[in-house]
C-alpha cells in the first residue's frame, strides 16, 4: 500500500510509482480547486479546523494515465438534450444501437482524480480535483454473495435521468454525463477509499464502476460568475473580493402527511391501504412520516436526541414555519443538512455547532453583527432562494427579515414529543419555485399508495429496476405524441411538450410508475449555492445571472438552487415503506409510554 501525504488537509495516494512531478504539485494543492475563468476563489487556508481535514481528500494517485485514457471519448451533452422528435426517431433503430450510444459516450475517470466528497445510502459522490464535476456510484452490500446488489446499469440510470428530469424544470435539474471509474483495481479501491468514509456506512462499497458525471453544484456555474469581469478591474487586488463560495445540502424528505385532508377525504384516499397507513391517518398519530422515523433512530441508537425539523413546515410556504425547519435542520443536521465552503464540507452532523457559528462569521464578516443576527439572516437566506422564482428579475427588492423566538429549553424540552405535525396548504408555495416542483412529484406517492397491491409485487426479485426501460419506453411516446402532427414554430412545440410532460403521470403511467417516480422525489437533495456580491459588483452581471439576486438587509447574494439525487428506486421500495411506519409507530408510542410514567 503505499503512504498518505497530508497537505492543507488534502490526501494523496503514493503507491511507489513513478509520478510527474507538476501533476504531483498540483494535486497536493487540490484544496484551491476552482477553473472558472478568472476565478480566485480557491480557498488554501487551513483555518477550518477539522471540518476541513475531513472532507474534500484525494483518494489515491498513482502515476499518469495515458492521456487518450482520460479524455472524454465523445462529448454527449447534445445527445442528452435531443428533442423528443429526434429521441424518436431513434427508437426503431434502438435495440441496434442503444449498446454502442451508451458505450461510445463514456468518459474514463481516472482514480487519481477523484476525492471523497460525501455518500447516502446508496451513492458515493466523489468530485474530480481538475474540474468542477463529480462522479456518483452506486453502492452494494458487501455481504452479498456475487459482490453486488443492484441491476442498475449505465443505460437505466441515463434513461431513468431523463424520464425524472423531465417532471422538473430544465433551471433545477443539472445535465448528466456518462462516467466510468477507470481504475487499476476496484478491490484496492475501496479499501483506499473505505479510510475517508463514515464507519457506519463501509456495510456498503463500490462493485459498479459505471456511473454518471454531474456539474459539482458546490459551485455557482460559469454563467453567474462575473469574476472574470471583476479581475479585469480590479487586477490583483480582486482576491480581496468577496469570492468564497458556498452551499448547503438539504435533505427535505416526505413533505405531506397522510392527515392533511378532513377525515372523509382521508378514509377514501387510503381506504384499500395497509392498516399501518390506514393507522396513521387515522386521529391516532398526528406525527408526519419523517417525526415519526426519528423515534424508530433513536431506538435503534443511529441518533442522540430527537430532530426538531419537520418537513411539513419547510413545505408549508409560510415564513415562520420555514425557518423553524431551517433551525431544526441546523441544530440537529442528522444526514439532512450540509454547509459546504468552497467545495468542501465544514459543517454537519459531525461537527460541532461552533464551527457553524465559525462560517456565519466569515461570511458576514466586518458587518458588526450578533450571532443570533448572523444566523436570522442565513436562515432568511435560505428561505427566501427555496420560495424564489428564477424566471424574473426583481430589481431593488430588499427582503424584509424575519425572526423567531428562541427555544426556551428547560420548559420545551418535552414539546416536541407531544407536538403534532401540522397540516399544510399547498398554495402558499410559489409555482415554479424548487420546493413545489419536488412537493408536486411526491404526491405521486400519495395518489398511488390505495391503489398498489403489495402481494402483485415481486418479492427479492432478481432485476428490481426492469421497470425503468417500460418507463422510459412511455416517456418516449409521450415524446412522439406532444410532437408529432404539430407545425407550429419551434417554439411552440417546444412549449407543448413542456405542458405535456407535466401531465406524463396521467396520461401515460400506471400507478406502479406514478410510485416510483414519486418515490424518488422523497429522498432527493435542494443544493443551494451562493456567494455575496461585492459592492457595485451586481452593475457587472450578466443578464442571466441578475434573476439571481436576492437581498436581505442590503446585503446582496448570487444564489442558484439545484435539485439532486434524483436515483431510481427498488422495486422493493414500497414494502420497505410500509415496514419503516409500523416500526416507527411502533418506536413512538413505546417512547410515549415511557415519558408518562
């Protein structure tokens, strides 16, 4: 095995071989990785503590790779953005050519750039050091017998990436890319790679070299970024700019209950539903899914205290409601909340509340502000780009800042136990904002549930994502009929298609497929990337970026917003959902009992 280097809190890989040199530098100092042009934001301090030391490492290098090796085969953003005519058009021929489409369209990724970043249950996110990109694999139990659990090849995930995207808008929804880990031995790989990863997750390694490459969302992309323009005045002096970038991961989970409605509405939307479901939306329980799951961790010891976020009030659209989520999202981050700096992670369930408090400082530095004044503005922050519609620009419109009482702990400290999970109205979310769209795909879920059968489900089956290529092949007649017999303008074609899309679910989906896409929706991630704005800088702007603008007590912040994680889910998924509410109703009423006595 070879030796670790540590530099700026950045690992790399010496396996004895012959390394060049230049290359060798530079990935020693990957900590200030940034090639946006003219960028200056790479971050070489050290002074993030152990947050830094944590993430963001080089997993190996091992000397260069033949460069016909690293390059991209054949660039394929064009094929992924094929209008529905040419996807088509494709299809009679596809059976032919779909092995050599995939194939041919590969992009090797060599291991000796890549960086553990972070990793769920089922992916492993590593970034490449040399570009603003990361490579999402998937995972499998090591304990299986042939060396991997899933049947979710190149192909279905490139084909389910285009069905799920499409329920989105194209602003929220990054391009994907084919990628392969191109690597002298997995095996090696992983026990490398097993070094930087949570020791509660190694149950889990990599068996599938293929997976997609993503834009690395940490990032504002080149687009927003006046940096260049900005460097061009400033010269040297532009390193003094406010240029750190930020962005936080949220996790919103299920973010409707199954007691929204009256009590007439709920007995007939769940009236063929398991008793479980049919328990829950009764009067008994008043706890959302995701509450009533906090219990059935804390039972089985993956969490110390019980979270005081619920998704209902993140997805409420109210103010008030949404930063008490936020609160509850930063004081107890579980998985479901991340701050990244400059593309690596300093604060989240591993680090303690101080290091938070250490990055509000930076990032309100010199603007003599308390710390609760720090933290109201980045929870108004937060709010304010999740309910934020990117389709116009709102000039001069300082956000007014909202604040929330602080917990009175002695005396709250068994509210939430007893607290019930309020209900919400879905019209006071914004049509196009972020929250809605993903709101909207969830309830998939919900409209599905009284109508699936579990016992027509297959059980272990051996090929539990087969239904992604009977997905894909509706999505494409969906395709074919929003544009075939039309001869209008590009334009307007390109607009019913759009409108058809968002009626795909009805029009063209069993409730089998409602579910999963639903499913998928319930377990996806909001990136939320920003930086400040220097002073006049917003003047310089290019028009796109300027309906990007938010502005809270007349700071100003370049903001984008990102939906991620979009991974097809097992067939499987629907009976583990119902298993996980019995257990966790379960877990609740015990730790009920419990606190009465």
């Amino acid at each position: 095995m070879g030796k670790l280097n540590t530099i700026y809190g950045q690992y790399c890989y010496d396996s004895g071989t012959l390394i060049n040199r230049a290359v060798t530098k530079y990935l020693r100092n990957c900590g200030a990785q940034n090639d946006s042009p003219g960028s200056t934001c790479g971050d070489k301090s050290s002074d993030d503590g152990g947050a830094a030391l944590e993430f963001g490492r080089i997993i190996c290098c091992r000397g260069n790779r033949p460069a016909d090796r690293m390059i991209e085969r054949r660039s394929n953003g064009k094929a992924l953005a094929r209008s529905g005519e040419q996807q088509r058009d494709k299809v009679s021929t596809y059976d032919s050519e779909e092995e050599d489409e995939f194939e041919e369209n590969v992009e090797l990724v060599d291991e000796s750039r890549l960086a553990y970043r972070a990793e769920g249950n089922a992916n492993i996110v590593l970034s490449l050091v040399d570009s603003h990109r990361v490579l999402r694999l998937r995972k499998s139990s090591v304990s299986c017998r042939d060396g991997k659990d899933s049947n979710v090849d190149l192909k279905r995930l490139i084909k389910y990436s285009r069905v799920i995207t499409s329920l989105f808008s194209s602003r929220y929804v990054p391009e994907p890319k084919l990628g392969r880990l191109d690597t002298y031995d997995l095996e090696t790989f992983n026990q490398t790679l097993a070094k930087f990863r949570p020791v509660t997750r190694l149950d889990k390694e990599i068996r599938e070299r293929d997976g997609i490459l993503y834009p690395d969302v940490a990032f504002l992309p080149a687009k927003l970024n006046s940096m260049a323009l900005l460097q061009q005045d400033y010269g040297q002096d532009s390193r003094m700019l406010t240029c750190n970038m930020y962005c936080v991961e949220i996790k919103p989970k299920q973010g409707w209950s199954f007691h929204d409605e009256d009590g007439f509405a709920r007995q007939m939307l769940f009236a063929n539903c398991d008793n479980t479901i049919m328990e829950l939306a009764g009067s008994g329980v008043k706890k959302c899914r995701y509450c009533l799951y906090q219990y059935l961790k804390l039972q089985k010891n993956y969490i110390g205290k019980v979270s005081k976020y619920c998704p209902l009030d993140l997805f409420s659209g109210k103010p008030i409601r949404m930063l008490h989520a936020i609160k509850g999202l930063i004081g107890a981050p579980q998985n479901n909340f991340r701050l990244l700096k400059n593309g690596r992670i300093v604060y989240d369930e591993k680090q303690e509340k101080c290091v938070f408090n250490r990055i509000l400082k930076e990032i309100f530095q010199r603007d003599g502000r308390t710390k609760e004044e720090r933290k109201t503005i980045f929870m108004n922050l937060i709010k304010e780009t999740l309910l934020k519609d990117f389709s116009g620009y709102e000039a001069h419109c300082d956000r007014k800042l909202l604040t929330i009482r602080k917990d009175r702990k002695k005396k709250d400290k068994n509210l939430i136990h007893h607290r019930t999970c309020s209900s919400i109205n879905y019209q006071f979310l914004p049509a196009n904002c972020a929250l809605k769209q993903i709101l909207d795909a969830q309830l998939l879920v919900k409209s599905s549930l009284a109508e699936i059968r579990q016992d027509k489900l297959p059980v272990d089956s051996d090929d539990s994502f087969q239904y992604v290529d009977e997905l894909y092949e509706k999505y494409l007649d969906c395709l074919e009929d929003c544009s075939s017999g039309n001869e209008a303008s590009e334009n307007e074609i390109k607009r019913t298609i759009s409108e058809r899309l968002k009626n795909f679910t009805d029009f063209y989906l069993d409730v089998e497929g409602k579910y999963q896409l639903g499913a998928t929706a319930l377990d996806c991630s909001i990136m939320i990337t920003f930086r400040r704005l220097a002073d006049r800088e917003e003047d310089r702007l290019p028009p796109t970026a300027k309906a990007h603008i938010i502005s809270i007590e007349n700071m100003k912040f370049l903001v984008n917003v990102t939906i991620t994680d979009l991974d097809p889910k097992s067939l499987n998924h629907h009976r583990k959902y119902i298993e996980q509410l019995r257990d966790s109703i379960g877990a609740y009423r015990e730790f009920t009992s419990k606190i009465r006595r």
